[in-house]
C-alpha cells in the first residue's frame, strides 16, 4: 500500500508563521492589493464598531429626552454605517480575488517547473497521488487561507484590540469583567494550535495516498478487471478512506472543543458584565447608554474572538500545505552547470526553454533539434564514439552495504557503430542506457561523448545528441503527432515526421480515425503495445540523433512487423552511434558488435558468433532461456 515518502517533515517543532512566511516571493507581487484589502476589512471592522457608540448617544440622549426627529436621525445613522461596512467588506472581496488567483496559479506553475527538472530519482521515490495532491489540494488550501484567515486573523486582532479599548473607555470595571477570560483562552488556544498541526498534517498526507491509490487504479483498470480484483482494491479504496475519515472526525472533535471553550468563556464574561452593569446603572453609578454601548461592543467582538478557532485550524492547515509544498521545491534539481569545457566541435541547439506542445499534458522534454553534423567532428573533434570509463553505480536509496548495480564497466562503442548490450536478469541493462543521457548520475567513473565527459555538456545540449526509446514506451494524452515530434525540434514537420513513422514501421498511424492527428488518450492505452513500442521508436529517430539509445525497442512486435522496422532501422544505424539493449538475436543482428554484462561488469566483447562460440552465458542467454526485465 503507498505511503507517504520518509521526507514528511516532523510537525512538532516547526513554527507555523515561519512556515507560512515561505509564502512571500509568491505574494510579493500582489503585496500592493493584498494590503489594500486588508486595509479595508480593517476599517469595515471599525466602522462596525462605531455602531455601539451611536447606540450610546441615542440612548442617553433622543430616547431619554424622547425626542422623536433624534431617534430617526440615529436610525439614519446606523443605516448609513451598516450600508458602508457592507461595502467596504465587498470592495475587499474584489480586491484579493484576481490577485489569489494568480499566486495560486504561478505556486501551480514553479511546482510543475521543478517536477521536471528534478531527478528520476525522485520520481522513483515519490508516489504519484502524494505530488498530485500537493499540486491540488494543498493549493486550494492555501488559495483559501491568503483569501480569508490571513486577512482575518489581523483584522480580529485589531477589531479586538480597539473594542477592547472602547469598553475600557466606557467603564474600566466592566473592561476587567469582559477581559477575565482572557488567559485561559489563550493558554487553551496554545494546546490546540499544537495538537491541531499534527493531525491537519496527516490528514493531508492521508489525502495524498489516497490519491495515488485511486490514480493506480484508474490507470491499471485493465489489469483489476483482467484478474478480477475490483473487490480488493475497493477494500483497500475503503480501509484509507475509513483512516481518513477518523483522522478527519479527529480534527472535528478538536475543533468541536476549542469552539466550546472560545463560545463560552466569553458569553459568561458577558453575562457577568449585564449583572454587575445593571447593579451600577440602578445604583446611579453608569448611566443606561453606556451600558448598552459596552454591552452593544461586547457582542460586536464575539464574531471576532470565536472566529479564531476555526482561523487557527485553516491556518494550521495553510501551513502544513506550505511545509508539503515546500518539500518538493526544496528537493535538488538537475544542474545545468557545466562541469568542464564544453564541446566545440558541434553547436548546440540554439534554443532556450523547451515549452509545452498544445494538448500534451506534459512538457515536451524529449530531444530537440539536433545539428546534422557528421558524426566524425562530433565533440572535441576526436572520432571517439559512446565510452564507458571505470562506470560505477548504486541506486541512491540502495540499503548501506549491498553491492552496486554497475562496478568498474568499462565498454568503448566505436563512432557510427552500434553495439548490441545482452545480460542475465538484474545484470543492469536498463541502468546503463539510462546512465548516458543523465537519468541517473554515475557512482564513480565517467561517460565521454566523442571525448567529452557527459557531465561537461549542459543536460539540454547532452539530451539533444542523445535519443532514448525504452522497452515500456510512455505516450501522452496527445495526438500520434504530436507524442512522436516531441523527440524533435519546434520547426520539425510533416516530412520529419513522416519519416520517422516510416523508419518505425507504424505507417497504421495514417489509417486511424483522424490520421496522425488522432488522439491516443491516456498512457496510449488506446493503442496496442506492439503499436505503442512503434510510435516510442519513431520518437526516438525523428530528430536524427548522433547518439541513439534503445533498450529493447522491439520487444512488443510481432516476427513480421519486427523484421520490417529491423530492416528500416538499419539504414538509420548505419549513420549513428547506437547502444542497442538485447534480449532476442534477431535484436543482437542489427548491431556490429556485442557486449555481455554480467554482475555488474561487461565481461566479454565480440560478434554474435563469436560469443556464441566462446562463451556459454551467452549462448545460454540468447537460447530464449534469460529473458528478463531488469532495473
């Protein structure tokens, strides 16, 4: 079952304003309105206030003197003020509605910038629901927070100050009466602005889990109607709904109680002002006005004081979703630094920023246009090819003492030659090809591109020399074109893509409902797999690459359909450096050469023949007897 990643922050020690004051390079743009609307709230709150004293000057003065035109003009009074708090309250509401939206909007976009900059490792380490979530939910929260507690808690805080002063104005006695209360509502408000952060914390992570299971489900909806596992997984759906649900009760009950203490203590307080007010009034000693003004602010204040319940319980929440935020934007991104000299003897591509391609859903982060230079001045100059020097490496969240993945692999594939990679389950195929376009960072060693260390070219000119297609392809909820031109330039067309449909052979992309413009849905679940390998291939060669990485790219064909992209995809591999991981020997005959990996290490290099002459692993492996589906 998902959980929440070992990265959640422990609660118990955190400050809450400190948390929330993270907040402020989003708000700062929008500070100028978001002050001028609490401005506002702040002088409707006071104008409210106003509303007892004008009570006062009735009382003791129209309604005493019984003075008819007195009482009316206080009436006029009292509508006036009313109509002006309402409008200062609306003016308010209008000024932090367009600005919210856009901080909400721009936390929503710098999330989604860092998501696609930081590392597969951590996408390996997070579950899906949990970044969801936090994108969403978390967002909502804090959208509702800037739009009413953050306001709020200034302007009760004001609003209680000044009425307070008011009534001590009026009568410092009764001021003491109404104050009484004052520290064990404080001391209450600090237990359960402790107790109520922990449990809004993992009703939100509770929130994020359940999200990831519902987000699997949906994906693999085909695999839980296959082996018929609806029940389970509605039984699973249900016991993290039913935990959710008593973390929320929890929040309830809390919230239930702090609302009793804060609507009691005060309505006693005031209950014991009418008594000792109405004794002072029959003694002569306060006159009838000012106890209807006192009693008149006292009642105005209690919105403000049993609102800060509920406000501490949202700004809790505000902050948690600031801390759950913050701990994927706090995670390292991929560098862009260059580690050493650059290459010269190829231009980069000439572009910034990739941006989204229309109706993809994702960033288009595949290759972009490739300089069509000859593969012999790639790099420093130096016809080097794809090398492996020393190459070492273990998974960052491997347990401490097991053994790496990769130890001391050292492999040269000649430029313009393609190499065929073939080992035993759990060998670390896939880990090496992902290692050349920086998926993943090397332990110890280092990987040159004609000469040049990988890690000297800026990640977007390295992913530009380098194409990858994957055994297991992902498609995006894009048109065919559209998924197969994200291995290509933002100029790439028509014939680009036409040939790469070609060198794929998956001309079917033409005979869909609306040619390559048909939309292939979600994950390409709308395809078949042999379909969806295809389209990932062509991804792969239509922006021409000088260097072409495919593990196992045939895996899903058929015998027929493998031997025509087989035949296509020579022509390209004749002009490219190509690492080619291979399970089956038709796959192995495409390449010049074959490399074994075998426990972490290449073990023998030679042709097919070759090994299967001299090697018995290899022969063993290429007996149909090894297939495998490593890491």
């Amino acid at each position: 079952m998902t959980t929440t990643p070992v990265t959640a922050t422990d609660t118990t020690d955190r400050s809450a304003v400190r948390t929330l004051l993270r907040l402020w390079p989003f708000v700062r743009p929008v500070r100028a309105r978001l002050f001028t609307a609490a401005f506002t709230a702040v002088l409707a709150s006071c104008v409210a206030l106003v509303i007892p004293l004008v009570l006062k000057w009735m009382v003791d003065g129209p309604v005493t003197d019984r003075d008819p035109a007195g009482v009316w003009l206080g009436a006029l009074y009292l509508l006036l003020l009313g109509v002006a708090e309402a409008l200062l309250f609306g003016l308010r509401r209008w000024l932090v509605a367009r600005p919210l939206s856009h901080v909400e909007a721009e936390m929503r976009a710098a999330l989604y910038r860092r998501l696609q900059r930081l590392p597969v490792s951590f996408h390996d380490r997070w579950p899906s629901g949990q970044l969801l979530s936090r994108g969403t939910t978390d967002l909502m929260l804090l959208r509702m927070f800037l739009a009413f507690p953050l306001t709020f808690l200034l302007v009760n805080g004001v609003t209680i100050l000044v009425g307070v002063v008011i009534m001590l104005a009026q009568d410092w006695t009764l001021g003491l009466v109404i104050l009484g209360p004052a520290v064990p509502l404080v001391l209450t408000l600090s237990v359960f602005e402790t107790k109520y952060s922990a449990i809004a914390r993992r009703a939100q992570d509770q929130v994020g889990d359940l999200t990831t299971v519902v987000e699997e489900s949906v994906l693999g909806i085909r695999i839980v109607k296959g082996f018929g596992r609806h029940r389970s997984q509605a039984r699973a759906f249900h016991e993290l709904s039913r935990t959710l649900r008593g973390t929320e009760l929890h929040k309830a009950r809390l919230l239930a109680a702090i609302w009793a203490v804060i609507v009691t203590l005060p309505e006693v307080a005031v209950a014991a002002a009418l008594v000792v007010g109405s004794v002072q009034v029959a003694d002569g000693e306060l006159s009838a006005g000012t106890l209807v003004a006192f009693l008149s602010t006292a009642l105005a204040l209690r919105w403000p004081i049993e609102s800060i319940g509920f406000l501490l319980a949202m700004s809790q929440e505000a902050a948690t979703a600031t801390e759950r935020y913050f701990e994927v934007m706090d995670e390292e991104p991929e560098s862009d630094a260059v580690a050493g000299p650059r290459a010269v003897g190829a231009a980069p591509r000439a572009t910034g920023p990739r941006t989204d391609r229309p109706g993809t859903g994702a960033p288009a982060a595949g290759p972009g246009t490739r300089p069509r230079t000859d593969a012999r001045t790639a790099g420093t100059g130096r016809a080097d090819g794809l090398r492996f020097h020393q190459v070492r490496f273990r998974y960052p969240d491997a347990p401490p003492g097991t053994p790496p993945v990769l130890d001391g692999v050292d492999l040269h594939i000649r430029t313009g030659e393609s190499l065929a990679l073939v080992g035993a389950t759990g060998s670390g195929k896939t880990t090496l090809t992902a290692l050349v376009p920086r998926l993943h960072e090397v332990t110890a060693g280092r990987i040159t591109l004609d000469g040049t260390d990988i890690t000297a070219l800026p990640r977007q000119q390295l992913r530009s020399l380098v194409a990858v297609a994957f055994e297991e392809p992902t498609l995006f909820s894009a048109s065919v074109g559209e998924n197969v031109l994200m291995g290509a330039g933002d100029d790439a067309g028509d014939a680009e893509l036409a040939r790469a449909l070609s060198i794929a052979h998956a001309d079917f992309a033409h005979t869909l409902p609306e040619g390559t413009a048909t939309q292939v849905g979600e994950q390409g679940l709308s395809l078949s797999g042999g379909q969806r390998q295809r389209l990932a291939l062509a991804r792969a060669v239509v922006g021409r690459p000088r260097f072409l990485v495919l593990d196992d790219p045939l895996s899903a064909l058929d015998v027929h359909t493998e031997a025509a992209v087989e035949a296509a995809l020579r022509r390209v591999l004749a002009d490219t450096t190509a690492l080619i991981v291979a399970h089956r020997p038709s796959t192995v005959l495409l390449a010049d050469r074959v490399a074994l990996l075998s426990g972490g290490r290449i073990t023998a290099v030679g042709t097919h023949q070759e090994l299967l002459r001299t090697h018995a692993e290899y022969a063993h492996l290429m007996s149909g007897a090894g297939e495998e589906d490593d890491r």
